[in-house]
C-alpha cells in the first residue's frame, strides 16, 4: 500500500510547536463513519494542532475526537481535530503512523493554556 503524503495550507503553522509525550485518548470518523476509541502518545504539541503516533492508519481528512491529558497543567483538553498528513513510521522494532492534525473545536481558554505551556517549556529548555 502507498501511502500519499500531502502537505495543505492548513499544516502550514502559525503557532510554536514543543516535543512533548503525553496521552491522548482519540475516536476517529470519516464520511459519518465512526470508529472504536484508542489511548496513544503524543510526540508534540501547540496551540493549532499536534502530532500523535497511532496503530492504525488515519486516512487525510478524517475527523478525530480528542481527549488530551496534559499532566504538568493537571488538564484534560477535549477538541475535535483534522487529520492533515499521515506518515508511516520506519525501523526494525517500530510500527504504526505518525498523524499530524490540526484543532477544529477547541476551547479559546484550553488553546491559551496549550500556548503558554508551550512557551514556558522552551523557556525551561533552550
């Protein structure tokens, strides 16, 4: 199977970005479709979208339903979000996909809370 890789004006970024590996619980649907809940780690986050490894492919365009726990904040953010590229991932002991998504339905108060950690973690490590 090939997997397209396609790049849109909505992964273009307007918000920082920081490596970060948190839980994220996630139901997805394409077309109306809805599909069983997984439980998978983020790989980074910011106050747009986030990168999340999943088991399973996540077709461009599908619509997630996320629930994000955040541990240093004690939040749990809920959005809804766009898959907007997918990448398989490579190596002898990995498997699965690495999922770009941006939010679609976010709390303004949740995507300022993401913003600030954001920053406050480049602080602590640049």
């Amino acid at each position: 199977m090939a997997i397209i890789f396609k790049r849109s004006n909505a992964e273009k970024r307007s918000y920082e970005r920081k490596g970060c590996y948190f839980l994220v619980k996630y139901r997805y649907s394409q077309k109306g479709e809805s599909y069983s809940e997984s439980v998978t780690s983020l790989r980074n986050i910011s106050g747009g979208g986030l990168l999340l490894k999943s088991k399973e492919f996540l077709p461009i365009g599908s619509k997630l339903e996320l629930k994000i726990n955040i541990v240093p904040l004690g939040l749990c953010v809920d959005a809804t979000a766009q898959v907007v590229r997918i990448e398989k991932i490579r190596g002898k002991l990995k498997t699965g996909y690495l999922a770009g998504v941006v939010f679609m339905d976010i709390k303004e108060e949740d995507r300022k809370k993401i913003i600030d950690f954001v920053e406050m973690a480049k602080e602590l490590t640049d």
